[in-house]
C-alpha cells in the first residue's frame, strides 16, 4: 500500500529516536541519517560538545549547502534556459533561410 509506514530506529551521536516514515523512504531516511551523524561528529571534533549546540550548528550548516545547492540549481537552470533560447532562434533562423532559398524561382 502507499500508505505503509515502518518504524525506524536511528541513533545520532549515541542518542537513538524512534521515527515513523513510509516504507518506500526507509533506505533514504537511514542514508540523512548517516549523513547527519558524519556532519554532527564532525562539528563535535571542531570543539563543541553540548550536543544541543552540535545539533544546532550542524542544522545550520547543512541548510546553508542546500541553499547554495539551490542557488547554484537555479543560475545552471537559467544558463541552460538562456542556451535553448539561443540554440531555438538558430534554428528557426536557419528554417526561415531555407524556406525563403526554395521559394527563389528556378534559373
């Protein structure tokens, strides 16, 4: 069913928590869990051991790569609109020059 949810269990920085996702998200709910753990651990080794300052920095920090990553999405999105536009008046150019080429009278 689409509507199947499992209990996963993942633990972070030696705290573990009992969370409710669908089935079909478990492997990618256990892979942020992974990367979320990499990323606390290393804020913990920057020197901050209050694991609520290291849950807090890390938050911080990976939504700023996502707002980057999205920034960064949306000037490739607009680079590559830019280039279809581009390439699109080429080609309705070249269309245009063959059209007007077969309507010159024979010689």
């Amino acid at each position: 069913m689409m509507n199947d949810t499992a209990d996963i269990s993942i633990e972070l920085m030696g705290k573990m928590y009992q969370i409710k996702c669908p089935e079909t998200e478990v492997n990618a709910l256990q892979r942020a869990a992974q990367y979320l753990e990499e990323k606390m651990r290393l804020t913990r080794e920057s020197g901050i051991l209050n694991f609520d300052k290291v849950a807090i920095i890390t938050a911080l920090n990976v939504a700023h790569q996502l707002l980057i990553l999205e920034q960064q999405k949306n000037q490739h999105a607009h680079v590559v609109s830019n280039r279809l536009t581009e390439l699109q008046n080429k080609i309705e150019y070249a269309l245009a020059q063959n059209k007007q080429m077969e309507l010159l009278p024979a010689e």
